[in-house]
C-alpha cells in the first residue's frame, strides 16, 4: 500500500512538470513524425522538406515586447562585426533588425521567425545558426542572408529587402516587390529606418 502511494506520488509530480513544460511561456513548438520502421521522432526544427511533419505543440509567441526591446544600441558591436565580415552597412542591419524585432532578441513572429533579424527555423538551418536567440548568431546569419539577397538581386536594396520579407520567390513571381501590403509597409520602413540611423 505504502509502495502504490508512493508510486502515485511519483506519477503526480511527473504530471505536474509536465503541465508546466507544456505552459512554459519559453516553450517551442513541437513537431512529430514516424519514420519507416515505426520510431516516433519529435523535432522543433522541421527541417526536412521530404518529411511529414505534424505539429503537437505550438509555442506561445512574443510579439515586440517592448520591455525587451527599446535599446537600440547594446547590439551595435556585433552589427559592426557582422557588417565588417559580409560589407554590408551597419545602418542596414540595425534597421532590419529594428524593424523585424524593435532589439528584441527573444522575439517570435506569428509565423515561427525568431530572434533579432526573425530568422525561420528552415532559414536559420541553412545558414547554420544553431540558436536563433543567440544575438551573435542570429545577426552573423541574417546579415548573411540579406548579403546573399542583395547579391542575388544586383544590388536592388528594395527587392533584397521584400525577398528577407516575403521570400526571393514572391519577388521572382511577382517580378518586383509583391502586392503584399506586409512586404510594401515593411520596405519602407526599413528605408526610413536605413537613413535614420545612416
């Protein structure tokens, strides 16, 4: 009797951190597949396009704390490492950055984007940024994302800019900035930010 009470005391408590794992704001969203021969694996980096992922947990989303954000200086060392290492102007990256996170570097977008420069998971994956709340990491990886865009775009800052919005492929089809209004919005605003802090 002693040794069952115990066993469910135990069970309880196993229970109870569960339902605070699962209620944990600084949880992440959780993805399952089985492979072939019956394993279960569970993943928040669904990174394999030839996988079906389904989705078991989602994670609650921190949209511009602006508790967290609102210094728009304590970064700037690393923008300038960043920049140096890619030649792209350190104005450029502080405005993506203010525009995309506002210096919040724990911020998540709607969509799964996360960190200062609001990589995607699938993104960040490519790029190599193990940790995209890692400010370093994620400000070496997005600066080499929009590096590799404006290359990719000759040079054309506002196609560059649409595409780290709305995904280089939108900007193909469309043939120019697409008719989003997230991704027209967004534009100008990083090229208000972009003089500002030029």
């Amino acid at each position: 009797m002693i040794v069952r009470k115990k066993i469910l005391l135990v069970l309880s408590l196993l229970m109870a951190n569960v339902s605070l794992f699962f209620l944990s704001p600084c949880s992440a969203d959780i993805y399952r597949y089985t492979d072939a021969e019956g394993i279960v694996h569970l993943t928040n980096v669904p990174t394999d396009t030839r996988i079906k992922y389904t989705l078991v947990m989602r994670e609650k989303r921190v949209l511009f704390d602006r508790k967290l954000g609102m210094n728009i200086s304590q970064y700037d060392h690393l923008i300038a490492k960043a920049s140096a290492k890619y030649n792209v102007e350190p104005a450029l990256v502080k405005a993506v950055i203010k525009a995309e996170s506002n210096f919040n570097h724990r911020a998540v977008s709607r969509k799964g984007a996360r960190g200062l420069m609001q990589l995607m998971p699938s993104t960040a994956s490519s790029l190599r940024v193990r940790d995209s709340f890692h400010p370093e990491s994620n400000i070496e990886g997005g600066v080499r994302y929009l590096k590799y865009l404006l290359r990719y775009f000759n040079g054309n800052l506002a196609l560059a800019l649409a595409a780290y919005n709305a995904g280089e492929n939108a900007v193909l089809r469309y043939g120019g900035i697409p008719p989003f209004r997230e991704t027209r919005v967004y534009v100008r605003r990083v090229m208000d930010y972009f003089e500002r802090y030029r």
